[in-house]
C-alpha cells in the first residue's frame, strides 16, 4: 500500500465512525420488532459491519484495522466527553426545553446519555472482537476464494463477527440478570444483524465495485499480519 492516497477512504472512514458513535448512544433505548426486543443500535449499528467490509475488499485487512482502532479512540472520546458533561454543575436556570426544574433535565441527560461501567467495558470488548474477527475472516476467505463469491465473504464474516460481537456483549452486559434469557437476547440480535446483512448485500456490491473502479485498488492480504496490534 505505501503512501497511495485514495480518494474515499476518508470518507469510508467517517461513516464508519459516525455509525459506530451514534450507534452506542441510541443503544439505550430498547424497541420492539416484531416478537423481537432490541437495543435501537440494531437499526444503524450493522451500517458500521457493511463498511467494515467495504473497508476490507477494496483496502486490505491493514487499513481496515487502522480504521477500527480509530473507531475505537474516537467512541472512547465521546464517552469520555459525555461523562465529564454528566459531571458539569448544571445551570439553575436549564431546563433542556422540557423539564420543569433543572434537576429533572439533569436526571433525563444521565438516564439517555448516562453509561454504567459494565455496559461500557461490553460494548468495547465486543466492538474490538467483532470487528476484527469480520474483517480477518473476509480477508482471508477473499485470497482463497480468489476474490469471488463477494456475497459469500460478507456474510460468512458477518456469522462470525456479529455472533461474537453479540455474545461478548449480551455475556458481559446483562450476566445475572434476573428473568432475562441470555441465549434468546444473543440470537435475537444475531439473527438480525445477519438478515440485516443480507438485505444490504447488493448494496454492498454497488459501494465495493464503485469504489475499486474509482480507487484503482482492490487488495488481497496474502502477506498480511493479521495481528490487531500491529502498527504496520
């Protein structure tokens, strides 16, 4: 890869990242479809896995890490901004528009924007090991496939990916939860993150052959060190 500049990548980037964002603090609120109960994330955050794809089958396994670290930095940002706006004396006369007192609007913005140290640590772990794992099993199924079957790639990648990804975090966040079923919680989401993907998947093929059109690059990881740390 060197130092080629692409044209996209930037902006393949920026709706990763902002997917990813808007995706944990929209995941407070549960909703119903269907028989089905769901954090609201279920709607936007499989945008993020779409172009984490993207990502890997037009730039390589290497770039999609470097994206997926910056993922990760940039959702710390902002709950780390979110917090320290929780911890902030509230204004006596700010009522968010609503609220009747500011202490009421003060218990709304910890109730939405609000995260519990145990729902943080799951969403991070999952992030990371959802992420990765999607991106290193569609590399790797994209040498020996020899860059056919792109729906195959996706959604074998998505299999794993997104069930890690939903049993690290379902695990993690709810374990010991009086009346609530892990294993149904896990498939639910899986379930849907997976039908999810395969609805997008022509959309997908229209994003990857676009961009491998227009960035004159379409990179297999047969040389790849596919260590998620590494810096190279």
């Amino acid at each position: 890869m060197g130092q080629k500049n692409y044209r996209w990548f930037p902006f393949v980037t920026a709706i990763f990242v902002t997917t990813l964002i808007i995706s944990n603090i929209i995941a407070v609120k549960l909703v119903q479809i269907s028989i089905l109960y769901l954090p609201a994330a279920v709607v936007l955050f499989p945008i993020a896995y779409i172009f984490g794809d993207i990502l890997t089958e037009v730039y390589g396994y290497a770039r999609a890490r470097q994206v997926i670290w910056i993922g990760f930095t940039c959702n710390l940002l902002a709950v780390v901004a979110i917090w320290i706006g929780g911890k902030l004396p509230a204004a006596p006369f700010w009522t968010a528009g609503t609220y009747a007192s500011p202490m009421e609007a003060e218990k709304a913005y910890q109730a939405i924007l609000g995260f519990t140290p145990r729902l943080l640590l799951a969403s991070f772990i999952a992030y990371l090991v959802g992420e990765f794992l999607n991106s290193f099993v569609l590399a790797r199924l994209k040498v020996k496939t020899g860059g056919r079957f792109l729906w195959l790639r996706t959604i074998t990648s998505t299999l794993v990916g997104q069930g890690a990804d939903s049993t690290v975090f379902i695990t993690i966040a709810f374990w010991g939860t009086p009346g609530m079923s892990l294993g149904n919680a896990i498939l639910s989401q899986w379930l849907f993150k997976v039908a999810f993907e395969i609805l997008a998947t022509p959309l997908t093929y229209i994003v990857v052959r676009y961009l491998k059109r227009v960035e004159n690059e379409d990179y297999y990881d047969r040389d790849t060190n596919f260590n998620p740390l590494a810096l190279s």
